[in-house]
C-alpha cells in the first residue's frame, strides 16, 4: 500500500499519497517530519527496517506531529 511502485522504498510523495487515502492527510510539516523521523540512513525514503521500526515507535509514542 504504502511502496506504490514496489521498489522497496517509501518515497515523501507515497506516504502522502497513502496517508490521505488512509484519511489522514498530512501537512507539508508533519511529512517532513515523518520522513525526517523514519528515514535513519538519509537517503531521502524510507526503507522496510526504517518503516517498521517507525511504525513500532510510534505505536508507543506519537512523536511526528
């Protein structure tokens, strides 16, 4: 859902994207802190390791807004 092209990675614009058709859109803000947040390598997406050790972070505290 959230890797749209299968590439293996989430880009800024596929969580976007996948967020608001979650209905949650985010802001410019939030995305970016998201990304910021997930992204440990820094290579501007978010890689499997980095998407789960998010989602897992976040389950336990809702740091990116």
């Amino acid at each position: 859902m959230f890797d749209r092209d299968g590439n293996g990675y989430i880009t800024a614009a596929e969580l976007a994207h996948s967020m608001a058709k979650l209905g949650h859109a985010l802001t410019a803000s939030e995305l970016t802190g998201m990304i910021k947040e997930a992204d440990t390598d820094g290579d501007g997406r978010i890689n499997f390791q980095e998407f789960a050790q998010a989602i897992t972070s976040a389950a336990f505290d809702n740091s990116w807004s």
